[in-house]
C-alpha cells in the first residue's frame, strides 16, 4: 500500500504544476499563431518573378564590383533575419577561399536554424494533448473518492476540472499542428529561394573569361582577355 499511497501523492502534487502548464501551453500556441500571421503577412508580396528579378540584379551588381548593392537587392526578397543573412553571406563569401564550401555551410545552419523554430510549436502537437490526458486523469481520483462518500459537490468540481483541462490540451495540439503544417510550407520556399541565389550567384559562375577580337596574326584572330588572369 506504500507504494500506492507514493504514486497518489506524486499524482497530486502533479495537479497544478499540470493546470498551470495546460494554460501556459495554450497561450504559448494562440502566441505562435500570431507570430505566424505575421511571418504570412511579411510574405505576401512573395513572387517567382521578384525573386529571379533580385537575383539578376544582385548579379549585374557583382560583376560591377558593387557588393553592397547586390546586398540590397537580395534583401528586398529576404522575409526573415536569418534568411536575410545567408543572402548576405552569399555575397560577401564569394571572394573568400573555398567560396561554395563556406556557403553551403551558411545554407545547411539556415535550414537547422528553420528546424529548431518548428521545433517550438512541433513539440506543442505532442506536449498539448500529453498534459491534457495528464490533467483528465489527475482530478479522477479525488472525484470518485467524492463518489464514494457521496459528496456530489466534490466530484462534480473534478469532472468539471478533468474536462476542461481535456479541451485545453486538445485545442493546444490542434493550434500547434496547424502552425506546424504552415510554417514547414513557408520555411521550405524561403530555403528554396536561397538555394536558387546560391545557385544562380556561384562563385564559379562568374570566372569565365571575357574576350574580345584584338589582332590578327598568321589568319588566326587573336584575343584579349577583359577578367582576370
């Protein structure tokens, strides 16, 4: 009996620490949602024909030697301050030794950094209905104890308690999954818009030699080189 006795009392000092977090894990996802309303609204002027516009600017601004505009317009199709970050980094990378591997490493801590964010509503989808069964179950015992003394009153409270607590935890999962489902969507363009400036802003892209006809010598045409050697 000792050890039921151990778990009843662990179960009941489970009893607020549990209500507190069901509340603080429903406002914690009715927050997400907010932030998400944002992140969409940031977004809205998002476009395929915007993106390739800024890419070929930034682009035509490299070749020019002026990196901070290239900067700017890679910015204007940035969404996040992450995101806006790895464009820079693209950028100002480029002349550096081992150029395409420091990029690339920019871009995979871009994609962990999107990782960890729906890592904070992912772990609500779980965290929500976990603590709702846990406040269901908790206010039983005392509920049928009331039962058994025929205190109505008592287990009508505990029910009433158990219930609520069931219908927080659900609606915390259901919000969270739905920014979850949101957020993987949005998160997976802004990567693929990095990787498409990545790709289009390669290093390699731009060591091309330009020429131009100089003289002419023994019938063949000789040539000038106008990039570096």
């Amino acid at each position: 009996m000792q050890i039921e006795n151990f778990l009843f009392s662990v179960s009941d000092a489970l009893r607020w620490p549990v209500l507190v977090a069901v509340l603080l894990a429903l406002a914690w996802s009715v927050i997400e949602i907010g932030i998400l309303l944002a992140e969409v609204w940031r977004r809205r002027w998002r476009s395929i024909n915007a993106l390739e516009n800024a890419v070929d600017q930034a682009e035509i601004d490299i070749v020019q030697g002026d990196q901070l505009g290239a900067i700017a317009a890679l910015s204007s199709v940035s969404w996040s301050r992450p995101m806006r970050e790895v464009m820079t980094s693209i950028v100002t990378l480029r002349p550096s030794p081992d150029a395409e591997n420091r990029i690339a490493k920019r871009l995979a801590d871009y994609d962990y950094n999107s990782l960890r964010r729906l890592e904070r509503t992912r772990i609500l989808v779980r965290m929500g209905p976990a603590l709702g069964l846990m406040g269901t179950l908790i206010p039983l015992a005392p509920a049928l104890a009331g039962l058994a003394d025929g205190n109505v009153t008592q287990l009508t409270d505990n029910l009433r308690v158990a219930f609520g607590v069931t219908v927080a935890g659900l609606l915390t999962g259901a919000l969270a999954f739905g920014v979850s489902l949101i957020r993987d969507r949005i998160y997976a363009q802004d990567f693929s818009d990095v990787e498409f400036a990545a790709a289009n802003l390669a290093p390699d892209k731009h060591l091309a030699q330009h020429f131009v006809p100089s003289t002419v010598e023994h019938g063949h045409s000789t040539q000038v080189s106008l990039g570096n050697p």
